[in-house]
C-alpha cells in the first residue's frame, strides 16, 4: 500500500524557518516527480513547488527564493526547506507523488505562522 508521510509542520513566528519532511513508500521512488502543495482555509489547494526525477525544480512565485524543494532517493524522501516564513503561508501542506498514470498524496501537515 502506497504511503505519504508528512512531518515538520508546526507553529513558526514571521521570518523564522521549518523543514517539512514526506516519507514515501513508493517502489522505485526515484522516477516519481514529487510536489509540495498547500490550501490554506477557504482557498484552493496551490502548488507550492516540485523537483522532478532528474532533480530539476519549479516554485511558486510567492516562494522564490524562500523555499528549497530537494530529495533523497535513497530515503524515498522529498524535502521543503523554508526560510522567512510570514503569515500568509499559513495553510496545510501537502505532499504529491506523480507518474504517468499514478498520482499519491499524503495526509498534510499544518503550518501555522503567527506572532
């Protein structure tokens, strides 16, 4: 059974850092694109970024240069560092693996910033 495990979520005042973390037991996770989306209350869910199988990466343009999308094949692991948090990233965060015709999502973990 295909399981996304999302972790690092929390409570973070403006400007500071979290790393979310998503664990994927996936066979042969290296070929999968994986995503970061987010919804925040009342919106509709948004793509956050992605890093694909070759380890090229897209973002948002509310996120450039804030955020840092990254994996680690070896730990079926994807990675979003983000730095200079203000409030409106505020929302729950999702991880997405994708392949051709298999698409996985995990439960979300909340991120909260506020002062």
């Amino acid at each position: 059974q295909v399981q996304l495990v999302e972790s690092g979520g929390g409570l973070v005042q403006p400007g500071g850092s979290l790393t979310l973390s998503c664990v994927a037991s996936i066979s042969m996770f290296s070929i999968y694109h994986m995503r970061w989306y987010r919804q925040a209350p009342g919106q509709q869910r948004e793509l956050v970024a992605t890093i694909t199988s070759t380890g090229t990466t897209y973002y948002a343009d509310s996120v450039k240069g804030r955020f840092t999308i990254s994996r680690d094949n070896a730990k079926n692991t994807v990675y979003l560092q983000m730095n200079n948090l203000k409030p409106e990233d505020t929302a729950v965060y999702y991880c997405n693996a994708v392949k051709t015709l298999y698409d996985y999502w995990g439960q979300g973990t909340q991120v909260t910033v506020s002062s």
